[in-house]
C-alpha cells in the first residue's frame, strides 16, 4: 500500500482578475497551497479559499513569493537572506490569521515560484525560509522540490518536510526540473503524466530527459488548477491514482510515520 | 491612585524611507501600535519594530490601515464591511506572525488612519473590524477614539476595549476630533497638552472647542512618534504624569480590573 | 444621416491576469479607452492594446483611474484636486508613451470607473481632471457622463468634449446613471439596450427609470469588452446603428463639425 | 577651457516619506534625474520636482527604475528585454507628461539603481532600453556608465549619450564601479573625490583600485542628494570645478559639440 498527498496553488486571483478553477479541483486535491498576497491573492481571495478548502475537507498550507505581482513571483530578484525571512514570515502569519479566524489549523508552507526555484539551489535562502517556518510554528511542513537545498534545510532545522514531484514537468539528471524556457519543459500528455507519477510513488525512480534513471522521492504530487484541462486532469490523475493502490492523504496525516 | 496607558504608533517607515523616531520612543510609551504594510511598514520593519518593543518590554499592537501607501491610509476609501474584515484579519495575521516568531503575544489592534476615523462613526465597518478582531483571537484589546462606534462594537463582539484619548488635539462637543483641516484640530502647547491629558485621566472630562466640558474615557493615551519635539514631548508626558500620581502601564495589564 | 462614436474599455489585464476580450471587441469599436497601470493595466499590456488598436485602425484614449488595483478602480477615494490633476498628467503621459512610440497620436481621454463618476458630480474634481488634460495637450478630447460637470469643466477649459452615454445602463430622471447597486441598474437584453441607444442618437432623448424622457446627448457610446455575451453585443450593435442610417467614426473625425 | 554635466538623482520622496534635499541640491546641478514611480516617486513628488528643475533652470532627465518600490530599484530582477522596453517606455512618457504640461522639454533618461547596473553589462537589456528612449523620442540624451555596454547601445541605436563618471565611487580596472559590497566602495573624502572628478574631466583618466590609470569619458558627473554632508559636497564640488577652469552646463547643451 501506498499513501501520497496531492497539492495544488490555489488563491491565485486577484480583486477583479480570475485565475483558476479552485472549486472544481478542491474537490480533489488533499493539500491547498494558498497564495498570501505578494505574488498574488488578497484578503478577501484568501479568506474565500481558506473556506473552500475546510469546506472540502483539504488541508491549507501558506504559498508565499516573491513582492512582484505583476511577474506572478516568477521573476527572480536579488534579495537577501534578512528578506526572505521577512517576506516568509509576513506572508505565513497573514494567511495563518484567516485559517485561524476560520477555526481551522495551518498544515504547510510551499515557497512560490522563483522563491521556490531559487530555495531549491541557494542553501542560504533555503535556510533563512526554513527558519521563518519554525520560528513561527514548528509544527509546519514545509514543502521543496525533491532533492533540493530547501528539503534538507527544512530538515536541519528540525521540520518536517514533503518533497514535491511535478506530474506535468521532465526532469535533469541532477534531479532539477528542466527550465520552462525548454520546449521539452512539459508533459501535455495525461497518460505520460500519470505514468511518471506512478513510477515515481512507487519505485522512487523517474526517468530524466537524458535517459537515464534517477531516484526520487515522492511524498506530495503538484498538479495544476489552472488551464482549460485542469479539471479533468485532476479527475484522471487521482482516478488513476487509487487504480494503481495508491492512497491520497493530506501530507500531515501521513509525515513521520515509518517508511513513508 | 491612577493608571493610564501610553500609546503610539511605530513601524511606519518603508524600505528605504524612514518616518518616526521609534528607537528612542519606545523607552517612553507602554503600548506600540506597529504598522502592517498597508499603509506604511513592511516585513522587514515590522520584524525590527516587533523586537525593539519587546527589547523595551512594551506591549504590541497590530496597526491595521487602508491599502493606500501613497496616502498613507489617511485618504477615505469607500470599502465595504466584508473587505475591511478581510484587511483586518490580513494585517493582524501578519502582524501576530512576527509577535510569535519572537516569542511575544499580541496584545492589542488599533485601526490606522482613515480607517480609524470611519470606524468611529460607521457602524457596521466598526463591527466589521471588532468581528476580524474577535474571530482571530478574542483575547485582544480593541483600541478605539473614546465614544466612539467602534468601542461599542467592541464591547457588543466580546473583546476588551481602550477608549483612547489624543494629547495634542483639540475635541468637539459631541467627543470627536476637531478635523486637521481646521485651524485649531492641533494643541502645540506641550503644557497645555499634558494639561488636558491629565484632566481627562483623572476628572474624566475635557473641555471641547465649543467650551463646554464633556465628559470622556481616558484609558489610552496617543502620543506621536514623528516630528522635530516628539521625543522631547514624550519625555515631558511621561514625566509630568508621573508627578501627577498616574502611572503608566500597558492596557494588559489593567484593562478589566476593577474601578477602571 | 447621424454619426456616433462606439468607445469601449480595453487593456485591462494585468500581468498574468486576464480581463476582456479586446482582440475581438477591438474589430468593432471608433475608440478604444486604454487603462494606464493605475486600476489596471501594465505596461506590457498598453504596448500591446496601443499596436492592437493602430493594427484596428481604432482610435485611442487614456483611461485613468484611481491608484486601486484590488478594487479595479471602483472604490471611490477621498483625494484632493492637486492629487486628481497629478495622477491624471502621471497616467495620460505614460500612455502618451506608448501611442508616441508606434507612431501615434492620442485622441481623448476618459477617467475610469470611481473617477469616472466622481468627476461627474464634483465640480472641483472635474476642474482639476479638466485641466490637467488641456495642460498636457489641448487637442484631446475629454469623455464625459452626458449633462455632468465633468463635460462642463472640459468646455469650460477649452477641452473639446464627448459626451458620452451607455447602451446597457438606465437612467435616472436627473441624467445620471442607475447606480449598479440597484436591481434595476444594467438592460441586458439587447434589443432594448439597442433601442435605447438608437434613440438617444436620433431624437437625443432617453426614457429614465421614472418612466419621464430626458434630454440626452449622445456623441460617444460605450460598450463593455467583457462577459460571454461582449462580442455578439459589439456585432449587434454596430450592424443595428448601421442598419439605423446612424454612421460610426471616431469621435476625432467628427467632434468640432457643425451640426453635431 | 573644459564643460561637464553635474546631474543628481531627485523626486526621490513618496508620498509622506521623504529622501533627498532636492531644493538646496538643484541649486547646484545642471540636470536632474526624476524618478517616475517605479522605485520611487510619486506623481505629486513628480510634478513638484519639474517645477523645482524648471524655476532653477536645470534641465530634466527621466530616471526610470524596476518595479520594486520597497527594494528603492535597487535589487536586480531578471526581467525580460520586451518587459525592459515596456516599463522604461511607460516611465519616461509619464514624465514627459508633466514636462510638457509644465511647459518645458525633456532631455534624458537615465537608468536607475540596478537597471542601470544592469544595462551596463547586459547587452540584450541595454538595447532595449536604448530602443525605447529612441522610440520614444529621438532627441533625448541616454546616460549611462562610462564605457558600458549602454552607451555602445544609445550609440548603435543613433542616440547622443552621456558617458557618466562618480565622485564618490571607486573604479575597477576593467572600468566597472566597485560594488557597494566591498569596504572601498566609496570615496568620503570630499578632497579625495574631487581631485578623481578633475583628472577625470581633464586627463580622461581615473585609477582603478588595482592602482592602474584606466581611460574613462567624463561628459557628466553623478553626485547624491541624500545624506547630511549632501549640500555641502554639492556646494564643495561645484567651486573646485569652476576653480579648476571645467565649466557647468547641462548636457545638452553641448553634447555632440567638436571636441567633446
């Protein structure tokens, strides 16, 4: 038998502007990461998906980026170790107020696109962001990138951590996911996607896109909540999910246990 | 024997740009309001506001304002209940993040600026703000301009409130402040300030512009952090209402017991 | 025979956020009112709405609004009159910019939203809006509310004006529009918004919500570029007003000419 | 006889925060670089900052930044050159805007902080910088450090450049500004900074901190106008280049001269 978490960033809208199909793929996810209003969501976003999330049963984890709402957190910017620490601690309290306000418990935190992609190569910055999440609640899973600089510096302080595998991304050999600026960057095909996935739950082994195995560990599955076949791959994957004996638990339910 | 707490508002510097003379403030005032990247403040000087209190044992607040940086939440916004609950609970979050990072507790809210104003006659925004206050965690003090609106709504929601009284500006008969736009909204006279300040401690009375006298709760006194004489004034407050029998103390520490 | 000019509101995306169809609504309109970054908007986003028009042979406009992105600029705010003038040189010349840089000429300018209506009523908004355009560049053309101060304070300024009207929204009795809070505020049938409109043109009468008819000057109509029904509503209309004998131009071709 | 530009980043306030003691700098200065809202400013700021340059006849620059208010532009983002084009188009012509309303014209553009570092390297974000300015208007003068990748792209673009040289700064050998990081940095030492300013003017020469003499291009010279000995080194350096025989006149007044 096996157990893996399924996230997805959800809160992504903004006052007017619409991003993503929240109350459609809510209802299969295990885990929200919830956007905390720097690279996108605000106050009344966030307080909307925090209910969506409780009311389904998913458990809320904080989405901090990068202050660049206009790149959508994706652009990397030069800041300091001091910085992340602020910006992370900022972002967590503020969504942590609405799940707390809601009666409901903040489960994780997953850093946001540059952040995340920059926390998983620069171990400062991994360490300054894995520091903000314990000073604030060390009871807090932090999320990374299998394999990368933010999943040992969430070890070495002492949280517990969830290493991410994409559905939808290739791989490197050093186990980095191949730049979207590459055209081999994404996997369109669901069955592809899913095969992948499966492999890596159940073998620890993804295939990079020079050919070769490499190992990997799969304790939470991102998919997407936004594009137009979001939904039904959502449907698909965890349909194909539980086909293949592998059952879908929110991360904080399942970390720590043996062998997992 | 009388006791009064001393408040101001601190934190509101942003980035580069620096307002307010907070290091040597604090040594004077029992209760920091901070603010919490609205209206003025960000992460990074919310951290270092959050451990200069605690370094000088004074008690935090969360400082909640308008989304207007450029107004320095001064301008009145047309905002509906449901978005100022939504601000509220985002700032406090936020704020509250920083306060356990450090191992302190919140001790108080107090709205900013515009915000403050409209809450102070506006019914509903103000049990928007008190219902935010009290969802996050109803053992928090409500800061409100004594009389007003949002005492009531604090006090109807369950929480703790501090009528709050202002040391350098002038009343109206009806216990509102006389508006900045009027020549004599502002007492520049230091004595004359402490003067009224100490009245409305122990008589429980100040005389408006109409002069007539009104009577008034003095739980909380504002002083300001920013200009040429604030650190001066703060020293000859501090001073003059000790030689006057009245201590000070953080509104925790008092608020509730009784005979006050 | 009849000439109007059918303006419509575009680039209103923002980053990654999309709102509007205006590659589609762009086949249909004269002028094309262009948000400036304040509401909405950025700067990718006006290069690409600017070529897009002049690709369209579409006439344009600057859009400014109020510095509220999360409230889309409908928030109405509490700014002076120095504030409006600044904010509205700061928008206009950032649009300038652009129409400048493809080769350009800027045709009129039209607030948005809060700023919009405000300026409709307060003469000393309208004042300042008023002038700032003409100090930028006398040849623009100020949109207004037909019958507000806003077309007063342009001609008053020397400001050729366009007063402007709207096809799905009704009317009140003393010429403004329903506000959007009522349940009677939008036709959204469109053969009746298209009635309204031809009628307007033709007789320059529209029949408020009080069953009175008022008088009405219809220079420029504005239709809006999003929702579903958006672009069957731009192609009804305009093969309707055809239809009427009622010619469509943009407001520069014809504004100034007698008779009209 | 020798002529040099003296130029000073200004309007470097935001709202109620101010930097820069702008009025007492501008009366020193030959051109001034206006920040545009970006990294700082504001279009109240801006307005009152043309008028300032215009009163004290010192021609206008625009100083265009990254979007990063709270960094003060001055942490490096990666953004695309389309994105570098698009944003330094929009601040330009927002400035240009308050300009002409003000009657007067604008004469350069100089990149702030981190834009300007790195446009002094990146030739892609170097050239699409020099092809806004272009685009927008033909006339202006494009600043940019000495012998960096900016001015050979102002150059091939078919602008006038102004090759900028710093009297608080030191240089490296390959021509380079020693970063802000490194403890020799800066130059305090008023004698010592204007001594370096004058060989520059004069002998086209400067010494690198490797104590070799590099060629360098002095047509203007950066100084700051924050900082409390500001005034004074303004006022210093102003005397010791008129006592040197170099004469103050904005660049373009004598850009594209015989012999300079």
């Amino acid at each position: 038998m096996y157990i893996v978490d399924l996230n997805c960033d959800m809160g992504e809208s903004f006052g007017s502007y619409k991003i993503g199909r929240d109350e459609e793929i809510m209802k299969y996810v295990t885990s929200a990461n919830i956007a905390c209003g720097f690279h996108a969501g605000d106050p009344s976003i966030m307080k909307k998906t925090v209910r969506l999330a409780i009311e389904n049963g998913v458990r809320i984890g904080a989405h901090p980026g990068l202050p660049d709402l206009s790149g959508f957190g994706r652009r990397p910017m030069e800041i300091s170790s001091e910085e992340a620490y602020d910006m992370v601690i900022y972002q967590i309290g503020a969504l942590k107020g609405f799940v707390e306000a809601e009666g409901g418990t903040l489960q994780h935190v997953k850093p946001h696109g540059a952040l995340f992609n920059m926390a998983a190569k620069q171990r400062p910055l991994a360490n300054a962001i894995a520091k903000a999440v314990y000073d604030l609640d060390p009871s807090l899973v932090l999320f990374g990138l299998a394999g990368s600089q933010l999943i040992e510096a969430g070890q070495q302080h002492g949280l517990k951590t969830a290493s991410e595998v994409f559905s939808d991304r290739t791989y490197q050999e050093d186990g980095s996911l191949t730049s979207r600026r590459e055209p081999n960057a994404l996997i369109t095909d669901h069955e592809q996607a899913v095969h992948q996935v499966i492999r890596m739950v159940k073998e620890k082994k993804v295939t990079a896109v020079q050919n070769v195995d490499i190992d990997i560990n799969a304790q939470t599955i991102c998919i997407h909540g936004d594009g137009e076949r979001a939904v039904d791959f959502a449907k698909y994957i965890t349909h194909a999910l539980k086909s293949s004996n592998i059952e879908l638990r929110s991360i904080g339910e399942f970390i720590g246990h043996k062998n997992i």
